[in-house]
C-alpha cells in the first residue's frame, strides 16, 4: 500500500516517523513539500500533481492546513480513485459535505479521527454506536489550549494573560492563539462532530461560539463560590430532526466529571437513545496522538475497504435556551433581561442563544459562561 | 447469517430483542433453554448439540452463565467451524487461552466485548490501540454493584447493610451479591483485560482481590476528612514482562478522575507506551448495555472476518506495593506493620500485596484499601 503525504509539518512528520518505524507493509512514497530545501528526504517534491496523479498511490494523507488548497487536492485525490485521510478540521468543517460526496462518487474512503480529539477514538466510535443504536447528543471538552488555561487559572489563581503567556511557554498554545480561545477551533469540531453523529451538514461560520478571551481572575472565583468549574464545552443534540450545534465556557457543578479533566486533556461524551451516555477521553492534540489517529485511519482503510456511506442533508441550527453568567465593565445591555444583576456581573433569565449572540455583538471585552442546571 | 443462542434470560433476551428488531440479515435460528415451559418462542429447544451440530448456524451466542457447560459448549462450537461471541466472565477468565488456541487452530473469531465493561468498547479499544502502540496498564472501575454501593455510602452517610438492600430493591445488586462486593467479579474482568492488552494467561484465583463487604460508615468518613474518595479499583500491568493484576479498594485524591463516577456507572483507562492515557466511560452492566456489546461483536464478525489472532503464554504475578488503611474490630495482627495506630483502623508501611493478603487471611471482618499516592 503507497501513501502520498501532503505536508510535513509537526502532524506530517509523526506520520512518517510511525509508518516508516513500524509498518513495513506501508510506504510513504512522496512528500509534498513548500520548500525542497525543508529536509533531504528524497521522497519530498513541491508539485502536489506529481502524487495526486501517480496511479502507483492509494492514499492521500493531508497534513497542511488551511482551507486552500488543502480541499482542491483532497477533493482531486478522491477523484483520482484515492482514498483519503484528512486531519484538517478547519478545512473539513467547511466542505466535509461535499468531501462525502465525492468520496462516496467515486467509491473511496474518506476518513478524519484525526480532526477531533486527537488520539481519542471519537469518529470511529460515533461510527461503531451507529451500528446499532441512535445518537442524540455529544458534548466535550474538545480543545487543549483552552482547557489548560481554565484548569491553571482554577487551580492557581492566576490571570488570564499570565497564564496564556505559559501555556504558550509550554507549546500548549500557539503564538496567535485566537483560533483556539475564541472558540473557532471547538467549532469545527463541532461540526465535524455533528455530521458523523447525525449526518448533518453545518457551516462553522452559523455555530454560535464563544471564547474564553475576556475571563477573569473573579469569573473563575464566583464559579468556585458556588463549588462550580468553568470549562469550555462544545455540544450537539438533535431533537425531531432539529439540529443544535453550540460552543461555550459552561460553569459546570462540581460534581460534574467534566471537571476533573486536567492540564491539556480533552474528554467527550455521546448520549444515546437506548444506552445512555458513553464517554471518551485522552490527549486532543500535539503531533503524535494526532499523528497516531491518521494511522490508525490508513490501518482501517487497508483492514476493511470502504466504510458505509450515509446519506447526508444540509440543516439549520436550532435554538438552545439557558441562564448565563456575563461579566465585564460595561454590563448595562445585559440589565434589562436580568435576573440578578451586580457589581461587575449579571446573571441573565432564560434566554436563547440567538439573542445572547446579538447582545454579546455590541458588548466590548464581556466574558460570557452558562450556568449548567 | 444464522445464529445460535445459548441461554435466554436477561442478556440473551436482549440479544434477540435487538436482532429480531434491527437486522433483517440476520436470524437467530435455535435459542437453547433449561424448560421448554420458559417460553412459547418456536426456536427453544433444550437440546445444545441441535445448536452446535447443526451446519446452517454460523455464529453461537453464548449467554448462559456458569463455567460448564458453557465452556465445553463454546469449545465445541468453535470445533464445529462456527464463530463464539460470549458474555461469560466467569468462563472466560478460566479458560480464554485454550479457547483462543481452539479458535485460532479453526480459523474462527472468539469475541467477548460484553464481558468487561457493558457496552463500553473496553476490549475492542485494547485490540484497536494495539494496532499501534503497546499497552502498560489499565485501571478502572469495573463493577456497578460496588460503585453504586460507593456513591451512595459516600453521598448519603448510610452503611453498608443499607445501601445493599437499597441496591438489591433498584436491581444493582443480586440476592446474593458475593461476586461482586467481594471482588470477584473484577478478578475476573481484569483476567479477561490482561489477556487482551498483554496477552497473557492468569488464573483469577491467583489474582489477589479484596472487596468492600466489611466497609464501614467511618472508612467513608475517615477519607472524607482527607478529601479523598473511596473506590474499588482493579488494576493490571506489565513492566518488562513482568504482570500484575489485582483488585482493591483505593482511596482516591479527590482530583483523581475515578472519584466522578456516580451511581453504578463504569469507567476504564489504558495507559500506552508513546499516547499516555485513555479513558473510557459509560453503563458496565445490565440487559440491554450488555446485548448491544454481544451485538457489536456479531456485527463486527460479519464485517471483517476473523480478526488477527495472538501467541499468548502463561503468567505469574508479580507483586506491588503500597500503603494501606485497615479498620476493623481487631486489628492486632496489623500493628507490627504499621505506620500509625489508631483506635478503630491503622495505616501500614509500605507493603506488598503478598504480605497483605497473608495477614488478611487471618483476620475477620476487616476493611482494607490502598491509599493512592
């Protein structure tokens, strides 16, 4: 079995290192590269046609990043008559649609455990359940950068800015680390999530999200008044075929066993309709879990052919009411739907999230969290 | 695809519940039962070898309990060229290395995901990690009886006479509920466990287990007091081939993800040689938990066939050390050893499993359980 890899970054770079050391049935034949002068691996080229037009190659791994080109050479690899694996959830999270489609067409495996969770088997397993049983809802710590700031700004007190600077210290976020703490990143996820759970299409741009970016040393002590964790939660459900899709900083009650997920970790859940609720955890990201889910992608392709296809629609995003926690300087848009209001923050009523969303748009630096029930 | 099923109480009704009503492909031929009188299904016959000898049945199902003659019965079936799913820890744990050699030698599959962990993917997680990486250890809560026991001894301050009636009324707990509060049901899960991840054999009653029977108001509250949480935790490793398997209760820190798992839920971990750790969670018993994992095994037959097989050898167990905390009535035995005596329970120096279960089998109505470091 031939594999062409496009990108050699952190991800692509574990690709290699794990099939070369220990899968000697598999060859990484060609490396697509920006730059020749990246290394001397005499397998590295600069012309993405030169593996996408190999006949000799059965699958394309896409490690690079981005939106374009990574979808034009994916979509062109299934074309092809390759099957694909993809660890681009940003990429993924606008066109897996239509990526379906095509593979599906063309009588291909399209495959992307490594796009959320990391080395937690979150796709395959949303995928085995299906098997027999209906998924109604997932939620999930899905992001790393963000639950490590929560969890050591929880544990030690510190600022938010302190923190994010170590974290970046610690290679556990990214010099612009906007995608992550603005809830983006969990986003995609989400609807990567959503469309193997209950093969919806989505566009991430339609999720309401929002961020961690605006908390404070005081958030995080009124929600440990309260004996509360705040973590950053991704969530779907889909009720009578209505479909809701949401990322938000939730303050958890303590005996949530969301809490208790430390440092980087990530953990999901899926809800069920008859065997309840099934969770998941483990490391989200970094380059050798993501690295380890691509190839445990290629292993399934080359185990079992093509996984079944499922038939997908386009959909809209419902509405999610619930109390939520908004802090900051100017709270006074916030007053009039207040059930309790004071010095600094302001516990809303019950209200959805479209409305919330239209409010959070003309608020300045306001940090928003729901109250779990 | 025909199936025969051995055994038609809890489990095996709802295998046929969820087959007869989702898989038209496949049928459930033959279902062996003690009295005809069970039922008026026109499939019952008391008769097993009608079920193992008939040529038309590909895949046995057995549900029955007990080691015989559920082990004969599945040996012979594999013999006869059929695939075996099972559900039976106690059988498997006894005898899985001579039915993997039976099956291997028949080019059959032997699958057992609903013999550990409900319908948490437990062995089907071991067997697909394995594809890549290599297995250290495990840990988990592994028995619901015991954890509801736990939850509600530590929510409620109610003792442990109690709690188990209050089980027994929910349905948690069997009449006669010795298997699992005295640990032996775990012994046989972590058996099972061991072999998938490290492919060795251990007998379980060579596995030192220790339960909660004589567990006692004032444990719960003497762990309180240190913000810890008492849990009943079976453990296997493997460090240069050398195998540890054991079950006891642990005290855990309260940050230890364990100590969230309520009510009679499960939740097991795998710890790998380069992705650190896993966690999976979800329903460890019950009928219907426990039938969509006979059925995954059988969907996972018809899917791929026979499944690699592993050399498998015998094991001895090596010891592990710890600290423990023992109350009881007399605990006069325990003093040499201990670290700090005081009236109603002690704490040992660090010890090993071997010296701890030689004092214990002296000693009556006695409570032990790790102190987590």
């Amino acid at each position: 079995m031939k594999i062409g890899l496009l990108g050699h970054g952190v991800v692509g770079r574990g690709v290699t290192e794990i099939i070369d050391g220990h899968f000697p049935q598999i060859t990484v034949s060609s490396i697509l590269v920006k730059d020749l002068s990246e290394g001397n691996d005499p397998r590295y080229t600069t012309d993405a046609y030169q593996i996408l037009n190999d006949p000799r190659i059965d699958i394309v791994i896409e490690c690079m990043g981005g939106i374009e080109p990574a979808f034009t050479y994916v979509k062109t690899a299934l074309e092809n008559g390759k099957h694909a694996v993809t660890s681009n959830k940003k990429m993924l999270s606008h066109h897996l649609k239509e990526l379906t489609d095509t593979a599906e067409a063309n009588h291909r495996s399209l495959r992307f455990e490594a796009s959320c969770g990391g080395c937690i088997p979150w796709i395959h397993e949303l995928e085995r359940t299906q098997r027999i049983d209906e998924i109604t809802s997932f939620r999930g710590i899905m992001n790393g950068t963000t639950n490590y700031i929560l969890s050591d700004m929880t544990g030690s007190g510190a600022d938010f800015n302190e923190t994010l600077k170590e974290a970046q210290k610690l290679g556990y976020a990214e010099a612009d680390p906007s995608d992550d703490i603005d809830g983006n990143d969990v986003a995609y996820k989400c609807c990567i999530s959503a469309f193997s759970a209950f093969h919806k299409a989505v566009d991430p741009d339609d999720i309401p999200h929002f961020g961690i970016r605006h908390l404070k040393k005081s958030d995080i002590a009124y929600a440990k008044a309260d004996g509360r964790v705040i973590k950053l939660i991704g969530r779907g459900c889909l009720n009578e075929e209505k479909l809701s899709v949401w990322v938000m900083p939730v303050m958890l009650r303590g005996d949530d066993p969301m809490c208790l997920v430390s440092s980087n970790l990530n953990r999901i859940e899926l809800s069920c309709r008859t065997l309840g609720t099934a969770s998941f955890g483990g490391q989200g990201a970094g380059s050798l879990p993501t690295a380890h889910a691509v190839v445990q992608d290629v292993l399934s392709i080359e185990d079992s052919g093509i996984p079944k296809t499922w038939e997908t629609s386009d959909n809209h995003i419902e509405t999610v009411r619930g109390t939520y926690y908004v802090s900051g300087r100017d709270l006074s848009l916030f007053e009039p739907v207040s059930a309790e209001c004071h010095d600094g923050w302001v516990l809303t009523h019950e209200m959805s999230l479209q409305e919330l969303s239209a409010l959070m748009q003309n608020s300045h630096d306001v940090f928003v969290c729901e109250v779990s029930r």
